[in-house]
C-alpha cells in the first residue's frame, strides 16, 4: 500500500501548465528525491499534496484516504508536515514559540498542555541545531538558521510523511553533512520523506529513489544512480560534468 498516491495530478495556472499528468507513489519508510530544473513544478507539487491549491485534474489518495479539497490544516492533522523553499516564519514570536505552534496544531492536536508543548519543542530545536538560540526573535536569525526552523517546525507537527522544499539551499559542506544525518535520523523515526533538493550529491547520498520533473511532467524515475545515468535528465538537467563526476 503507498502511504501517498498521486494519479494524473495536473495544475494549470492560467494558460500555464505547472504539472501535467503527475502519477507517483510513495511507500511508507522511504526517503524519495524529487528534483528538477527551476520551474520544473516541484514547489507547486508540494502546493497541491498540502491543499495550498485546488487541482485542475487528477486525484491525491494518503493511506487510501482522498484528501482533495481538504484544507491545509485538515492536511497537516491527517499527518502530512512541510517546509517552505521561501521560509515562512512567525515574525513577531521567537523560535522557540515559533515551534510550540507546530505542537499546538499539528497532527496530535490534543498537545494542549504548554509545559509538555515546550520540552517537546525544546528538543526538537536541539535537534536541528537552534537549541541556542530557542528565545531569538526570528527577524534576527540568518537565513540558514531560518531554514532550520523550518524544519523544526515541520517537526513539531509530527508528520508521518514530510515535505521538504530546498532546506540545505546556502548551507556549507559541514552543515550539509549533519542535516544529511539528521534526516535519515528523521526517517529512522519511522517518518516518510519526499526531499526537493538542488545539492545533487546530496540527494544522491540520501534518496532511496529519485523522481524527476521536466516542464511539470515525470522525465525519469528510479534508483540516484539510474536517473543519473538518463540521457534526458543529464540533457534537461543535471548536465554531463555531473557523469563526469559521479563516475
Ligand atoms: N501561484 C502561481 N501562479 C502562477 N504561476 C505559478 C504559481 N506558482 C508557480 N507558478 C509557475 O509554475 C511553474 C512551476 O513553478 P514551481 O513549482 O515553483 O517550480 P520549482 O519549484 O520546480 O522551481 C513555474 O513556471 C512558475 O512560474
Ligand atoms: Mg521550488
């Protein structure tokens, strides 16, 4: 059974095709790449499985259950967390608030006591490397530190299955490296993964499966080393230093 099952999901803005015809499946444990040109329709992707659009076409199914036409919130309590590529923070609270939001109204809801709501939080700025900093406001944290909040407060909702938009854009080789590690620790949480991501290697290293946007449709779909090898991907895409350079 696929924890989330896409089938001819097209989105038109106006004259303009963002995704056509979009069939994918994701199985519960997997940590699935999702890459492709600027434009390509990835962001947009995320868009539609959250509810932040309505559908042109086509159907989301998550544990067999429709979830067109549900609202973002609705989505987010059946299990389904995000981050956003262009990060969308609390302004006026800190981080540490910033997360406690995530527990108040993320999948289970009922996390009304403040105190649990707190530790909880607490541990999951640890966690992604802002424990330091949990009563900054957010209007002075970097970009990168931004992103990592993001992803704690994606966290705090927590999602079975996670939705990450471009979280290691800026990051340097070393903070790569430990949200590499943090992520397969998420996912050894038992927490599915769909990760949109431009730092090649690092998908490569990370995915269990990679699946490829063109132009709003599928181009290749595989193993990091078979899309690698795909003509159309290296031509629209990933370019031929990157044969090269993978070997
Ligand atoms: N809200 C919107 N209104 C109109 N066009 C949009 C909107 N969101 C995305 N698009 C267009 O859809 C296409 C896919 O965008 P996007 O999903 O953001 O691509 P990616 O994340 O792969 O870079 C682009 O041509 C973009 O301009
Ligand atoms: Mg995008």
């Amino acid at each position: 059974m696929a924890l989330l099952e896409l089938n001819g999901v097209t989105k038109h803005f106006g004259g303009l095709a963002a995704l056509r015809e979009v069939n994918l499946q994701v199985s519960a444990g997997e940590i699935l790449g999702l890459i492709g040109p600027n434009g390509s329709g990835k962001t947009t992707l995320f868009n539609v499985i959250t509810g932040i659009y309505p559908l042109t076409r086509g159907t989301i199914r998550f544990k067999e259950e429709n979830i067109l036409g549900l609202k973002p919130y609705q989505i987010c309590h059946k299990g389904i967390g995000r981050t956003f590529q262009i990060v969308k923070p609390f302004t006026r609270l800190t981080v540490l608030e910033n997360v406690m939001v995530g527990t108040f109204y993320g999948k289970k809801k009922a996390m009304a006591d403040p105190i649990q709501a707190r530790k909880t939080s607490e541990a999951i700025l640890d966690r992604v490397g802002l424990g330091l900093k949990k009563n900054h406001r957010v209007s002075d944290l970097t970009l990168e530190d931004k992103k990592r909040l993001e992803l704690g407060k994606a966290l705090a909702t927590q999602p079975e299955l996670l939705l990450l938009d471009e979280v290691m854009a800026g990051l340097n080789p070393t903070e790569i490296k430990e949200l590499l590690e943090l992520l397969r620790s998420i996912r050894a949480d038992g927490v599915t993964l769909i990760v949109v991501e431009h730092v090649m290697h690092a998908v490569m290293n990370l995915a269990n499966r990679v699946y490829v946007l063109h132009h709003g449709e599928k181009i290749a779909e595989g193993s990091p080393a078979e899309v690698a090898r795909d003509k159309r991907v290296i031509e629209s895409y990933l370019g031929e230093e990157f044969l090269l350079a993978s070997g």
